[in-house]
C-alpha cells in the first residue's frame, strides 16, 4: 500500500481535512480512520436538536457517502487506531493491519470527564439518543456542571417537560471565558424555564439515583449526567512521545514536535500569533475546522501560521451566545446594549486594542455585530470606546477606520 496522508478521527476536524486535501488538488492515497462504524457527523447538535427533535434523528453527517466517494477517501471505520508507530511511520489498527503514511493528521477531539458508573455522559450519536430515551415530562435530571454542555442539555431537558436540577461548584455558572454580566443572563433565563441552580454547591457522593450534596442534602434523581467538561484525547500521541502541552503540543502551523505529524480540533494546542504568540487550546466547531485548513495547507508545503480569529456560540433555550477573540487578554470591558434583550461586551488591550467580543441575545440579534466586531479583531483595529457603547453607532461604519 503506497504512503499517503492518513486522518485520525471522526469529527469536524477529520471531515474538513478530507475536503480541504481534494480541494487543494492533493491527488495521493487519502485515509480516514474512525473509531465509530459511521461517517463523520456534526457534534453541537447531540446537546441540542438530536435530544429534543421529534422523530428518531440520524446524525447531521458532516461528510455523505458519494461525497467520501468521489473525493475517493479510503474510509477504515469501526476501527480504533492503537498506536503509531514513528520510525517506520505507520498506524497500526484494532484489527491487526497497518497504514503508512507521508503525513499524518490526528484530530481524536476531546472526550467527557466522568463522574463514576452513576453519571452518563455525552460523547457521540448513541449518547444522545439515550438521552432521548431518559428526557421524558416529569422525570427527574440532575445535571453536575454548569458549563456549555450542562446548560446545553439543562435546557433540553426543561423543554422535555423535565424537573431539572443543575448542580455547580463555582461561585457563578460559566465560570470559565464568559464574563458574568453575559452569564447572569443565563443564569436567569434557566431560573425562568423552571429549572433549579444550585451554584457554590460541593457534592460528597454520587448514587445510582441520588446525589448527596456536602452540606447533607439529598437530591434524588431518575438520570445524573456528569457535564464537567472534556479532556483532550492525546492518548495515541502521548504513546508515540509527542510533546504533549493542554493537549498535543503544536506550533503555529499545527505541526507537533514530529515534522510529519500534524492536529487539528479539541485534541490540541497550538501557538497563535495573532494573540501575541499565546498557546491556547479551542473546543468549538469553527475552530476545528479552521485549523484542519491550516494543517491540510502545511501539510502540502505551505508554512501558513493559524491566524483564524477563536469564535464560538452557544444556545441556551431561545438565547443565542457568541464569543469571539481573546475576552481575557482585555481588561477594559465596554458594554453595548442594542436591545433590551440583547447585551455585547468589547474587551479592550490598555492600548485600546479590540482583543474579544462576547455577545448574547434572542435568535441571531447579535450575530451581525458579533461577525463585524470578529472582523475589526482580526484588523489589530482600536475603535472608539463610545462608539462601541453607543448602539445608535453601526458597527459597520467602525470598520471603516
């Protein structure tokens, strides 16, 4: 079997980089390998629409089979990759064969922390639909964890016709890159869908079906799911002695500290140079796909840094949240409220520099301003401040200098 460019995953990250290679006119041997026996499909939906939509939903297939086809993608599903082996650069498969490769892409996403055998959680496809199963009127959640995940599937579950009760350990839900005001609005809206916050609370056990809280309260559920949050999967390059660094450790142009091996998407982090040469690591699905175009377009010759600017969004009932930039590398917060039921927060560098931009509001209220404000980050621009706090300012006349 001739060398080629083998795909670890089975994501966003692994779809796009199978695209974006044929696309490119890379016209050599191109493998996919995917721990599930099924294609790559969309993951934000599992929290969301795949609970909560009538019917029995397939997956939102991120690649469709004429498309693998005609892109003549060798796709090994169903298939774990177990480890890879670097000098004679190959990965050998759960089922005893093995693939060489020219270059090698791992995008193996990030999988849930768990909770022990009591607490489900959500990874893939099969998660959500036993979600589904438990999600019916009047049963009884209890929810550990208020980040997105969390209060994602909080907010699925209320809408089920659920008594749901969210348990947080931090002061504040949202805890990390959302500022509070953003994350009071949330707060609130949970509070209005009926579903109960217990924030600041420590839990000492959990059951089969109960949760036992520090202070000796006992809450008593049908489900409990653990939503506190993901950790890189860098299990096959930890193996194969990659530096590893908040997950695999890249550089700028996703390429790990072997030069022929390459990451993409949740399992990794990487150096952005648009942010002061900053590693960061990014769970989104914009983000994964963007930093499959800069591994593909590395991994054919360019040396093209990652310089897409971070966004990210959220649903949270009829509330849609949107994050773009680096929020915590601006101190200086103005505040904007273009609605009654929309707020958008600009942080600023000391040198009034916009580094970020978080934003919520019903429907897609914000998202024009949001996308206009990503742009003016990605021009290093230093707006106004009361043209920013100023809504009757359109913040497209900003970007005009």
């Amino acid at each position: 079997m001739a060398a080629g460019i083998v795909i670890i995953g089975g994501g966003m990250a692994a779809a796009r980089a199978c695209v974006s290679l044929r696309a490119s006119d890379y016209r050599g041997p191109v493998t996919l390998i995917s721990e599930e026996a099924v294609l790559p499909y969309d993951r934000p939906p599992l929290s969301k629409a795949s609970v909560t939509d009538s019917g029995d939903p397939d997956p939102i297939w991120l690649i469709q089979p004429d498309t693998l086809a005609s892109l003549n993608i060798d796709a090994r599903l169903g298939l774990a990759a177990d480890r890879i082996d670097r000098a004679a650069k190959q990965v050998l498969l759960s089922d005893g064969t093995s693939i060489p490769y020219d270059k090698l892409l791992i995008a193996t996403g990030a999988k849930p922390r768990s909770l022990g055998p009591h607490a489900v959680i959500l990874r893939d496809h099969g998660h959500a639909l036993d979600l589904r199963r438990r999600f019916l009127p009047e049963k009884s959640i209890v929810i550990i964890g208020g980040g997105f995940i969390g209060l994602e599937l909080a907010s699925s579950a209320a809408k089920l016709g659920c008594k749901v009760t969210l348990i947080e350990a931090q002061p504040r839900i949202l805890m990390r890159g959302v500022p509070e005001a953003i994350a009071r609005i949330v707060h609130d809206r949970h509070l209005a869908a009926g579903i109960k916050l217990l924030i600041g609370t420590a839990i000492a056990e959990i059951g089969e079906n109960s949760v036992v809280l520090k202070d000796g309260r006992v809450i008593e559920a049908d489900t409990i799911i653990a939503g506190i949050g993901a950790a890189p999967e860098v299990r096959l390059a930890q193996e194969a002695g990659l530096e590893i660094e908040n997950g695999i450790a890249c550089n700028s142009e996703m390429q790990t500290s072997d030069s022929d091996i390459y990451a993409a998407g949740d399992c990794c982090s990487f150096i952005h140079t648009g942010f002061g040469a900053r590693r960061v690591r990014l769970e989104a699905w914009r983000n994964a796909q963007d930093q499959a175009d800069t591994a593909v377009a590395n991994m054919l010759g360019e040396r093209k840094p990652h310089a897409a600017i971070p966004w990210f969004w959220s649903d949270q009932h009829d509330l849609s949240l949107q994050i773009a930039g680096m929020p915590d590398m601006g101190p200086h917060v103005v505040e904007r409220r273009p609605a009654e039921s929309s707020l958008i927060l600009f942080h600023l560098a000391d040198d009034g520099t916009l580094m970020g931009v978080s934003g919520i509001g019903v429907g897609n209220a914000i998202a024009r301003d949001i996308k206009l404000s990503e742009m003016m980050i990605a021009k290093g621009m230093k707006p106004s401040p009361d043209a920013l706090a100023n809504p009757a300012v359109q913040i497209k006349s900003l970007l005009k200098g």
